[in-house]
C-alpha cells in the first residue's frame, strides 16, 4: 500500500483556505463599495 503524501494534502488545504480567503476579501470589498438599503429597496417596490 502506498504511503500518503502529507506535503501535498498539506498544500492543498492552504490553497482552499488561501482561495476562501481572498473570495471572502472580494466580497467584502465588493459590499463596502454598493451598501445595500434594504428599507429604500421596499418603499420603493411599493410605489
């Protein structure tokens, strides 16, 4: 049986965690820049 390999499973979790991170950084980056207004949105439907 062959041996796992602890480097590559070692580095494919820091790729998903690096990948998570920076979709995380985006979407924060991508809320600061449009700020919803949730209250606006509806009153705004309504008429």
């Amino acid at each position: 049986m062959a041996k796992p390999n602890y480097q590559f499973e070692k580095r494919k979790r820091d790729l998903e965690k690096k990948a998570k991170k920076e979709e995380k950084k985006l979407r924060k980056k991508q809320a600061s820049e449009t700020p919803e207004m949730p209250e606006a949105a509806h009153s705004d439907a309504a008429t």
